[in-house]
C-alpha cells in the first residue's frame, strides 16, 4: 500500500491542531437582544464609568467603541456627544439629589447642630464616590458651565436655607448684601472641607477617614462654634 506523502501529513496534523485550538478556544456568547429602555440605561452607565476614567475629550466614534456598541446605535439613543454628556450629569447628580434635605434644614423642632449634622451626613454619602468627584472636577475643567445648574441649586437650597437657619437660631440682626456674600463663602467652606475628602480619594489616592460620620459631626461642630461670632463681629 502507498505510504500517505509528507505534504498530506503535515497537512493533516495541521488540520488537527486547528481542530483542537478551535474545541479548546471560548464558545462566543449569542449577544443578548435588550429592550430599548435597557440599552439605554446600559449606555450611560457605561459612559459614566468612561467619563470618570477618562475625561470628556473622546469623540463619538472611541465612546461607542469603549461602551461596546457602534456609533450609529450610539446615535440612534444620543443624537450628539452634548445629549449624552448632559444624561450622564443628570444620572450622577440631579437624581440623587434628596428632596428632603431642605426640609430636614428647615426642620426647627431640632438644633440647627443636629439638622446640618444629620444632612451632612446624607450629602457625603451620596457624593463621596469616584464617578461622582471625577465627573465634577472634570466638567469644571473641561465643560464650561455644565456644573453651574446643581450648584445654583446648591446655594439657593441648602446654602440660601443654612444662613437663614443661622440667624434664626442665632438671633442674628439681618445682613447687608455684602455681608450676606461673605457669610455665603462661610458656608462654601464647610461644604467645601466635605467634598474635598472625596477629592482626597478619588483624585490624589490619598487615605481617608474611615468613619465619615464622625468627622462630619466634627466639622459641623466646629463651623457652628466659630462662624456665629464672626457674622455678630460682621455687624459691629
């Protein structure tokens, strides 16, 4: 009998190999089929993650090709780049705001001591998380007014309602413009000092406090202690 020809043996261990790599290799997944409000909210969580990761300086094209999906798909939810930013800012801050915060605020059947602790506490536990600080700092650096509409927000509802809580439980005499601007920049200072812990963490590395809780009480404490006096000194 003929003995096989040496091409036609290596071809057929080739062949075999090929067989074995292809049994050994991952079956692919059938991609799932998801409803539109699904894809949906699968894009934006996707893109979140992006934007906190990368900045806001991607086209269309890397955005869909990061989210696993393609750029006209990406266009048939988002018919622009701005459309997308402006949902993710949305997802990340203007639905987590608490309507109840300015009622807790406002709430005088407890110490102003107890309802800014108790606020403060809810506040951190809402922003003191990567996407939210990463998002924030970058749109403030790279999106020119994308921020200003939750921190208008912020001073007409939590900053604008703590000074008036302050001079109701403080009985203090009412303010001039100028001196009302001021005791603004009072209360940027405590918000500020909360916000920067999460700056601490997700933007330098650095360790923070573990108990959160206990140092927002501490700078509550402290900021009650010491800015009362400065706004009666403010007033002669």
């Amino acid at each position: 009998m003929a003995k096989p020809a040496a091409g036609n043996k290596a071809g057929t261990v080739r062949k075999t190999a090929a067989a074995k790599l292809a049994d050994t290799a991952p079956k692919a997944r059938p991609t799932r089929r998801l409803a539109p409000e699904q894809r949906e909210e699968q894009i934006v969580q996707k893109a979140i993650h992006y934007f906190a990761a990368h900045g806001f300086s991607a086209s269309t094209h890397d955005l869909a090709r990061e989210i696993g999906i393609t750029q006209p798909l990406l266009y048939r939810y988002f018919p622009s780049k701005e459309a997308l930013v402006a949902r993710v800012f949305n997802e990340v801050y203007l639905s987590r705001w608490n309507p109840d915060w300015e009622d807790w605020l406002k709430d005088r059947s407890l110490p102003l001591r107890e309802r800014m602790t108790r606020y403060y506490k809810d506040y951190a536990r809402i922003i003191l998380k990567s996407e939210w600080v990463r998002i924030f700092v970058q749109a403030g650096l790279t999106r020119e007014g994308i921020n200003s509409r939750y921190l208008q927000r912020m001073r007409e509802r939590i900053f604008d309602v703590v000074l008036a809580e302050m001079h109701h439980e403080y009985r203090l005499a009412k303010p001039t413009a100028q001196q009302y601007e001021e005791e603004i920049e009072m209360v940027w200072e405590i918000h500020a000092s909360i916000f920067y812990l999460g700056m601490r963490k997700w933007v330098y590395g650095l360790t923070i406090p573990k108990d959160v809780d206990r140092i927002i009480e501490q700078k509550v404490a402290v900021f009650l202690e010491g800015a009362p006096c400065v706004m009666r000194e403010m007033r002669g």
